[in-house]
C-alpha cells in the first residue's frame, strides 16, 4: 500500500513538474516545426540570434492587433540579429494561411501541437510570448494583450547585448 | 445640435460596451471560485460545455466539461444546438471558453444566445477574467490536463 501512494505521489509530482511554466533564465525547450510554407524551424538553428516566439490564433484579437508589429520588428531588426516564430494555436490551417497571406507575414509560422505547448509550460489563454535571448535563454514571458512599445524596447535591449556578454552573466 | 450630442453620447456608449466584453448580464455569469465550490461540493453538478478551441481544451480542461467547439464557427454552434436537442429547458449549463482575456473573448457571447433562444433558462457563463490557465488551471480548481 505504502508503495502504491509513493508511486501515486511521484507521477502527481512528475505531472505537475511536466507542466510547470518555464521562466526568465531556463533554457528555451528545444523544437524543431514545418512552417506553412513548408520550410523546417528549428530553435537550435536560431541560437546567437535573439528570438520571439509568439503563440497565437487567428481567432484570438490581442494577437491580431500584435501581428503587424511583429512584422515591423522582424523587419527593422532582422539585421541585428533577431528572428520572430509564429506558432498558430488554431484548430485547422486554412484560417492561417488567409490571415498570414492578408498581412504578408515576414517570419515562419508554424501550427501548434499540445506538446510544444505544454513544453512551454503550456498555452492556456493567448496570446502568450517568449522572448528567447542570444544563448537560447528565456528572457521574458509576455501574457494577454500587453504593451508593444515596452516590447520593442526589451527586444532592443537584447540585441544590445553581446552573446559573450550574456554567457559571462550568466555564470 | 441636440440629435448630434445624443449620437455622440450613443457613440461612446457602444464603444464603452464593447470594451467590456460580452454582452452577458451579472445575473448569468458564474465566478470560477463558485464553479469550482459547486464541482467539489455534493450538490448536483451542471453540464460543462467548452466552447472555445480544441487545441486549448486539449491541454487543459475543467473536470467534466465537454468540447463543443469555438462558438464564433458555425461547425461550433450546430455542435452546440445537436448537444442540448435532447435536454430539458431548465438544464443547469455551464459555458465557459478561456481562450483570450473576458473583453476580446469570441466564444461565449454566440454560445450563449444561441442557449438562450433554444429558450434554456438555467445557462451560466463562467467569468475568465484573463484565460482558463490563470483564472482557473494554475489555481488549483479540478482540471483535466491533456488529452
């Protein structure tokens, strides 16, 4: 019996553990994803560069008021160093695809699973942002409708930042 | 004069509204503190329909709720009208989504009237101030997660 409620007890434990949300300093959970137009996003690919990663739904108004500032970041940006990913929380594609075409999006953006979702603590309420710096760190975590300026000044913050730089502080 | 300050006032009005969210009366919504009272409690428990996308509710849901569907799709709402065909009027239903925060939230205003002119009579809408992880998930209220 008493084996039993330990074991009961270590898979509560690792349930919750599984699900914890990730925060500012831990290693951005690794993943590899086939964007919509069919190109292959690996975070590992991205490392030295700093990285937004936006969960979101075409159905969900906060992100689609984020989406076109997202562009101009990726724009403006892209040359320092920075890189946006898109992961869609939709249900299906075909909403997806119309939205991006429309808005002539400028970075990969790839359907979610609920396993990348929970990896990243998981994706309860959107939208929900990461900001990964140039050591593959979480940096920031963004939750709701949030203030884009302040935004844009972290991320320029993070660029300002040398790789090297960054690993010293860390240490 | 007069007609153009009543159309301003109407105006802002609306925009006031709209900024609340969901056009639902306080009579009808219900806290997530009481759902949750109501679901660990003795007492007769309401039908629980998710309303809002699968990829959410896949992750995590509240015990016993069952996935109709994002309301704003049509797929949703005829889910949602086969599911209550059978149901007495006076059905205790919980609806709730989740998905984004109470004012930009899609689902549980079509959900709901849609209820309402079946002529059930006993639908509540649960309150998410922000999202179904914050207001419900991460404080501990009876949860599903995956799949």
């Amino acid at each position: 019996m008493k084996t039993l409620v330990c074991l009961v007890a270590l898979f509560c434990a690792a349930a919750v553990a599984s699900s914890a949300q990730v925060k500012s300093g831990d290693t951005a959970p690794a993943f590899s994803v086939v964007s919509l137009n069919g190109h292959r996003a690996n975070l590992a690919d991205y490392k030295g560069k700093v990285v937004l990663l936006n969960f979101w739904a075409t159905w969900c108004t906060p992100c689609q008021k984020e989406i076109p500032r997202f562009i101009a970041f990726q724009r403006e940006q892209e040359a320092k160093g920075f890189q946006v990913i898109g992961i869609s929380m939709d249900d299906s594609d075909p909403p997806v695809r119309a939205f991006t075409a429309k808005l002539k999006t400028n970075y990969p953006i790839a359907m979610g699973t609920t396993k990348l979702a929970e990896s990243y603590g998981g994706v309860l309420g959107l939208p929900i942002t990461f900001l990964v710096d140039r050591n593959g760190r979480i940096a920031r975590r963004y939750e709701g409708a949030v203030d884009l300026d302040a935004m844009e000044r972290d991320i320029k913050k993070l660029l300002e930042v040398d790789r090297n730089e960054s690993n010293r502080d860390h240490r | 004069m007069k007609s153009r300050l009543t159309l301003f006032i109407l105006l802002v009005a609306s925009v006031a509204a709209l900024a609340q969210g969901p056009a639902i009366e306080n009579a009808h919504l219900i806290q997530p503190s009481d759902l949750a009272q109501l679901l660990q409690s003795k007492d007769p428990k309401p039908l629980i329909f998710n309303i809002g996308p699968r990829m959410l509710y896949d992750q995590a849901h509240i015990t016993g709720a069952e996935l109709i569907g994002p309301a704003t799709d049509p797929r949703g709402i005829d889910a949602l009208k086969a599911r209550v065909r059978t149901l007495p009027k006076k059905q205790f239903i919980v609806l709730y989504c989740g998905c984004c925060p109470w004012s930009h939230c899609p689902n549980v205003e079509p959900a709901y009237q849609q209820l309402r002119s079946l002529g059930f009579t006993n639908v509540k809408v649960l309150f998410i101030a922000n999202n179904i992880g914050t207001d419900w998930v991460y404080k501990g209220y009876p949860t599903v997660r995956g799949q």
